[in-house]
C-alpha cells in the first residue's frame, strides 16, 4: 500500500441548488387531489395516477385481483379499444406503464410536452372506465399466469417469497402480489368490476404531473374529466399494521446455484417519514459501498459473500428492511455469524462521524440525482399525496440533519437485531 | 444547453455538455476494446481489468479511493462491455474538482494489487455461476455461442470460467499498458466546473497522455454454428431466442433494423406484444435485443412460455419471424415505428448521465456527435420496401435457442424441423 486511508473531512450537506418549485396542490370538486411539479428543462412530462388499491386490501378469495386488474385495465375502457391507449399514447412519442405494491397501484405516461393534455385525456379514460371484456379477461389471465410462472423460474424470487410467507403470517405483506394460481383460475369479470368500483374512488386517487406545465391548464380540462366524475366513497383504506415474526427457517431450492442468506425486519412505516429518512442512513451506513460495514467485512475481508445488500422497502403497514447475502452453501454459517456480529459491534459502539456522514452523502446525492427525471419526481410527489404526506422536496434533506450518531444508536440500530428479524437460508436441493 | 468539443493535451477528444440546472456532473470516459479484445485463453480480462481499475490507481489505495468516493456520495464504476471500457463518474457538481483528476488517474496510473485481483476475479467466477440460476440467461449464453462460436463476440464479458481463473497480473498489466490506444473519447453533461482541463489532467505523471479519437472501422464478424440448440432445465416454462448477426452500428442497413426494432419490440403496441401477448396470451415478457455494436450486432426475438403451449409459442414466433421477411410494414405501421424512434431519443436524453451516455457510446464508435439527430431525420426517408429489402438480405437464417424442459423443447423442435423442411 502506498498510502494510508485517510477519510475526507466531514462537510455539511449542502441545499437543493438550485431550490426545486414546490408543488402545488389543487383539488378537484369531488375531492381527488391534483399535485404538479414544474421542471422547465425536462424534455417529456410525467402524469401518474395513483391510487390506494394494493394487493393488500385484497380479500382472501380475491387474490392476485389488484394486479390482475392492473394489466386489465389496458385492455380497453368504455371509449377506447383494446390496444387503442397504447397506440395512441405511442403514436404521441410517449409510453406508459404500471405497477402494482402492497399499498397501492400506478399508472404512469411519459409523454412529450406538446401532446400532455390529449395523453392526460387518455389516461384518465383508461384507468376510470375500464371495459372487462370477458374474451380479453380470458386471455389476460393466461398472460399473468404466465408473468407467475416466469417469476417462479428464478429461484431468488422464490426464496424472497418464502421469506415475506414466514415473516409477515397472518398480514397481506406475506402473500405474493401476483396471487395464487388457483384464485387467479377462478377469477371472473363481476368480481374485478366490483374491486374496482369499491376501490378506484375520489378519495382513494391522486394525480401527480411533473415536467414542464406552461401551456396547460389541467384544473379546468379536469374538471370535465373522468377523474371529476369519480364518486366519493367513505374513509380512504389504509392497511391494518404488520407485526413481524421473528424466526429462522432453511430452505432447499432446485436450481440454485449459489446460497442465500436472506433476513427481514420490522422498521417503522411510511407515515414516519422522520424514522424513514434514518433507516435509509442505517442501511446505507451498513451496506452501500465498499466501505459500508458489511460489505468491507463480509466481501473485501473475509470473501465470504459474492454480494452483500440490505434494501429498505417504505410501506403502509411498517416498512420492511431485507438482507441478502449471496454466498457459497459452505460459508452460510459464517455469513450469519458476521452479520450477528457487524451488529453487536454497533450496538457496543456507536457508528463514527465520518460513516454517518459519509451515508448522508450517499442518501442525500443520490435523492438529488433521482429528481433530475420528470418521472421520479412525479413518482414521489404523488405517491406522498396519495397518503396524505404534503411536503414539499427539500424537506427529506432537512430531515436527514436531524439524525446524528447517538440518535441512530438510540433509536434505530436497537431494531435491526436479528433475534428481531426473520433468517431464511437458501441452499441448494 | 450548449456543447463544446475540445481536445486533452496527448489527442483525447474532450465533450463538454453544458446543462446547468440539478448541479450534478455526468462523466463517461469510453476507451476502445472491451472483452471482444480478450486473447484467446484469456477470457474475462477486459472486465477484469475494468473492476480492479477502481482498486486503486496514483496516490490511492482501494480503501482510500472509495473513502473519497463514498464520502462525497459519488458514484464511480468502470464496466467493460464488448466493445469497449467505459469509465462512469456522477457527483454533486461541487464535488467535481475532488473527482475529475481520478478519470485519467485510473487509465494510467492503476495499481493492479495482487490481493485485490484475486478478490475481483473471484466475484466474477462467483456472478458466472449464480447467472445459470436464470434460464434467460442460460438460453442467452447459448444463443451466443451460435451466433459468435469462438469469435470475439462468443463469451460473456465476465469471461469463461477455467481462463478467468488463470488470469493474474501479468495479463491485467499488459492490458492495462494498451488502455485507450485503439480510440478514447471523454464526454461531460451537466454543471460543468472552471478550467476543467487543469483537472482532469490533476495526479498526472510523464507527460499527456497520449491517444486518439475512435476511428469508424469494421468490428468482429459472426460465424455461422448451429442453428438449433437447446439446454435441458426442470423449469416451467420454455424460454425462446430467435436471432442472427447482423450489422454495426451506424452502417447503412442498421438504421432500417432499429426502426424495425421500433416496430416490433418498443412500447405495448409493438408487433411482437401485440401479436404474441396480447392475441394469444403466450407469454409476460416479449420483446427484441438489438443492442449498438462495434460489430455484427445480434438480433433478437426472445419469450418465454408455459412447457405445454411450447408448441403453440415456436409456432407464431417464427411466424413473425417469417413475415418479417414476406409482407413490407404498412404505412401506419412505419409511421408508429418513426414516432417511437423519435421518442425513444427524447426519453433517453432526460438526466444528465443518460446525455453523457448515449454520445460517449456514438463517438466511441466513431461517429459524429450530432449521429442520432442525423438518423432522425434519415430515418423519415426510409420506405416499407427499404426495410423489407434489409431484413430479407440479414434475417434470412435466424438461429434458435431454447432452455426448459426436455417435453417442451421436442414439441418446439418438431414445430422447427418442419419449418426447416418447407
């Protein structure tokens, strides 16, 4: 070695420069929110519609319906043909897409500014009024059968299940989104109409637009919209709380050609945005980069891992952090007794300065760079507002300042013990 | 936003994209020869090289390189792909002149530590192992090797197995010593800092650094192997690749492919989603890989299906295949397929790292700056009869590629054989 490590002196985090508009926040006569983010510069505008219908809220027998009523709705609406959005928002320049979580569904377009207002017209008619056709409900069902039958091909998909089962019994979190097989089979077209009727409501939805906006005004086109036209329903749903259990379990997986060591905990949730904002410094602190504790012990040290990650995961009901080591069958047992340790040795001695720093940097760059694309921006803003979180885009940075060593020894670190989380091992069959 | 083209002393093209604004800085140093360039027994130096660049390199340690990295919250990665070396830094724009003078400083000056190689080398062998989980993956490697066989283009970047496993210092020095001499170009976007030349030359010792500007010039061919192969895995679905070498980036035929990429693999009302998903409920994942190549680039059809509709799936892939080749797109099909193309180029140039990206990948090639506002407009010139003139002359042998089950891959090979006899 011909120099020592020296760590950079740690450096205040610096604002937004320069300050990010905050968004403005309009309503619409029946109470549907409207939030809009101007970015002059970008090239295309983000519309994503968001609304409180996850697969969590799915009844038992209506397993896989939140998702399965995602890919339907781009079958076709009341106005438009089966494959007509996608043609037309195409034929625009744009494209779309969807996602369906635990909490909640998007639909999103990204569309070039001149051809906003006809897409936004568009969109709204597609996701509000869908058609559910019989034939093309048929042959969508074999289309996420198919999506469930990939997904069951990767062997790490299957583990990650496995792990949310045992972790999160008796909570939606611990069953798959894509539903079972069998309850997809019996799904019919009167069940997901109704799904969607009780679910797709003015109080339940929010839109978020981000881009440039001079030219539109979508308060007034709105108005006259199938979003305006939604009926207001009782209390938004919001999802019952997860109480995480705590337990070990090895699996055997055709297939696999490395092992996993995969650990789930129980962090506080969405709602907590304060909490949030430290457990994302937490996990970065512990595992993002080379000089994270966990990848400089387990991959540069010791080699015992291929990859070490801990991803946070924001959710309703309480957030989950996930682990995954990827590893050698015959290293597992030392993999899970460095990670025991990584962790004593933090609740002995809290982190350094420079590591929480360091991690500051990291999260905080790396918020910024993701604002730099109108559809990260629109993704963030609106689904905040679609649980009632109206802050605006520098307030995670302000958040982040209130965290120092001894408040994350205090009130965090304690949470991440693994007697506290769920340990899946994954070996090969 | 403007643009500057300068010259670093020693002949390095020097790109500055000027977009104030999000205060970040995008840098993308694109070197000439990627693993394509790996000697044969050593198959995997390339990406090699390109992981222990970061281990180290002036006055760095490892540890003390990604010190300074990570604690600016910076990002840093160097990737070889098959083509070239490409070189990555994003920061906070105030961070810029702490981090620029690391670019060349790692081209140069890498330390190439024993201990730190074997850690890399062994991270590859691992990843090479854990990618036979995915079956997409496994259907890949095979397609390559009947497009590529032991050509330049018939290995994984990450390399094979029993030749990364020799590989030492010796290669990685002989291999860094050559970085950059067939072509390297260096492109900035974003907030771009003063005298940027001064750092980016920082650390610098014996003189500049002398290289060229990526030449246009022919790379690595296809050779022709078989045209069927398949892979026996337990799982439940098939997985389908149908494809062929084609063409390099920028030569005249490529711009008539990526607009039939356009037509049928971009976007939800693209030919292959429409006619494969959407009227026969087939398959989740359907599309086309086409990516830029230095080379004869592959093209290719891929899906994945249920075991027992294995039949059914060949079936109408080499159906769209086929008519690729018998009917010219209709002229609402061609002006779809231009107005993806078109905002295709508008989503790709949305943050800074994506603008910095896709040019340092056009000039790497060898091709003027300003090459996708030019393929933009050539493109509105093509005619349907143009396209199906190009398909028919490079997509006329497509070869197939299967992985899963032994049942679905007979059902599917049948349904070939009886193409083959036609």
């Amino acid at each position: 070695m011909k120099l020592s490590s020296q760590p950079e002196p740690a450096l205040p985090i610096q604002p937004l420069p320069p300050p990010l508009p905050d968004p403005q926040r309009q309503s619409l006569s029946n109470g549907v929110e409207l939030v809009q983010l101007h970015l002059p510069q970008a090239p295309v505008l983000c519309l994503d519609f968001w609304c409180r219908a996850g697969s969590a809220l799915e009844r038992q027998e209506e397993s896989g319906l939140a998702h399965f009523l995602e890919h339907m709705v781009f079958k076709g609406s009341t106005t438009l043909a089966a494959g007509e959005f996608d043609r037309r928002v195409e034929a625009l320049g744009g494209n779309s897409n969807a996602a369906t979580g635990f909490d909640d569904v998007h639909y999103h377009v990204l569309i070039p500014p001149p051809a906003a207002a006809e897409a936004l017209e568009l969109l709204l008619d597609l996701v509000l009024q869908p058609r559910l056709d019989g034939d093309d409900f048929a042959m969508e069902r074999q289309v996420v059968l198919e999506e469930l039958a990939q997904s069951e091909d990767q062997p790490e998909e299957v583990a990650f299940q496995e792990l949310l089962r045992q972790a999160c019994p008796d909570h939606p979190y611990g069953l798959p989104i894509l539903g079972r097989r069998e309850a997809l089979e019996a799904h019919r077209p009167e069940l997901m109409a109704a799904f969607h009727a009780s679910h797709y409501r003015a109080d339940s939805c929010c839109l978020a637009i981000a881009g440039p906006l001079h030219e539109l005004d979508l308060l007034q086109r709105l108005e006259d919209s199938a979003l305006a036209r939604l009926p207001a329903g009782g209390s938004p749903w919001t999802p019952r709380p997860l109480a995480l259990q705590a337990g070990a379990c090895t699996l055997e997986l055709p297939r696999l050609e490395a092992a996993r060591l995969l650990m789930a905990w129980q962090l506080p949730a969405a709602a907590h945005q304060d909490a949030v904002v430290g457990v994302d410094l937490l996990t970065t602190l512990l595992a993002e980069g080379r000089r994270s504790r966990l990848v400089q012990r387990l991959r540069e040290e010791l080699r015992l891992v291929e990859s070490i990650d801990l991803d946070l995961n924001v959710l309703e009901a309480g957030s989950l952090v996930l682990l995954e080591a990827v590893c050698d069958p015959a290293h597992l047992d030392r993999v899970q007794s460095e990670v025991q340790r990584v962790w004593n040795e933090l609740m002995d001695t809290p982190p350094a300065e420079a590591e929480l720093e360091r991690a500051k940097r990291l999260v905080g760059n790396g918020y910024r760079f993701g604002l730099e694309a109108a559809g990260s921006v629109a993704g963030l803003v609106g689904n905040s507002s679609l649980w009632g979180r109206r802050h605006n885009l520098q307030a995670p940075l302000d958040w982040m300042d209130r965290w120092d060593c001894a408040r994350l020894s205090r009130e965090l670190i304690p949470l991440l013990d693994p007697q506290l989380g769920f340990s899946l091992r994954a070996v090969p069959a | 936003m403007t643009v500057e083209a300068r010259t670093l002393a020693g002949g390095c093209p020097l790109w500055l994209i000027h977009r104030p604004g999000p205060a970040i800085l995008s840098a993308k140093l694109w070197l000439r020869g990627g693993s394509s360039g790996d000697r044969p027994g050593e198959r995997g130096a390339a990406q090699l090289l390109a992981g222990v660049l970061s281990r180290g390199c002036g006055p760095f340690s490892g540890d003390a390189l990604a010190d300074l990295v990570e604690g600016l919250g910076a990002g840093l990665r160097c990737d070889a792909s098959e083509d070239g070396t490409l070189i990555s830094l994003k920061c906070a724009s105030d961070d810029a002149p702490q981090l620029l003078p690391l670019l060349l400083q790692l081209v140069r000056r890498p330390w190439l530590v024993d201990d730190q190689i074997d850690l890399e080398r062994q991270l590859n062998l691992q990843t090479l192992q854990r990618q036979k989980e995915d079956p997409f993956q496994l259907a890949h490697d095979q397609l390559r090797q009947q497009l590529y066989g032991q050509g330049p283009y018939g290995h994984d970047p990450l390399g094979v197995e029993p030749e990364l496993q020799q590989l030492g210092r010796e290669a990685l020095e002989r291999q860094a010593a050559a970085l950059g001499q067939a072509g390297a170009v260096l492109v900035l976007a974003g907030e771009i800092p003063e005298a940027v030349e001064e750092l980016l030359l920082g650390g610098q010792e014996g003189g500049a650094w002398a290289t060229v500007p990526p030449q246009r010039q022919a790379g690595p061919g296809g050779s022709s192997g078989d045209h069927f192969a398949a892979s026996q895995d337990e799982t439940e679905q098939l997985v389908l690749m149908l494809g062929t070498s084609t063409v390099p980036m920028g030569s005249a035929q490529a711009l008539a492919l990526r607009l039939l990429h356009c037509h049928l693999g971009i976007g939800m009302s693209s030919r292959l989603f429409v006619a494969l998903r959407e009227e026969h409920g087939l398959a989740y994942d359907v599309g086309v890989h086409y990516p830029a190549r230095l080379g004869a680039a592959p093209f290719v059809f891929h899906l994945s299906s249920s075991s027992e509709r294995a039949e059914e799936a060949t079936s109408e892939l080499l159906r769209e295949w086929q008519r690729l080749l018998e009917q010219p797109l209709s002229p609402e099909e061609l002006e779809l397929a231009l107005a993806k193309f078109r905002g295709q180029e508008a989503l790709g140039r949305q943050t800074c790292s994506q603008l910095a990206d896709r040019h340092a990948l056009v000039l790497g090639h060898g091709l003027p700056f300003d090459f996708a506002d030019r393929c933009l407009e050539q493109a509105a010139e093509l005619t349907p009869g143009q396209l199906q003139a190009v398909a028919q002359e490079l997509l006329g042998a497509p070869c197939l590629s299967l992985c899963g089950p032994a049942a679905a891959i007979a059902s599917a090979e049948r349904v070939w054989q009886r193409r083959q006899l036609r």
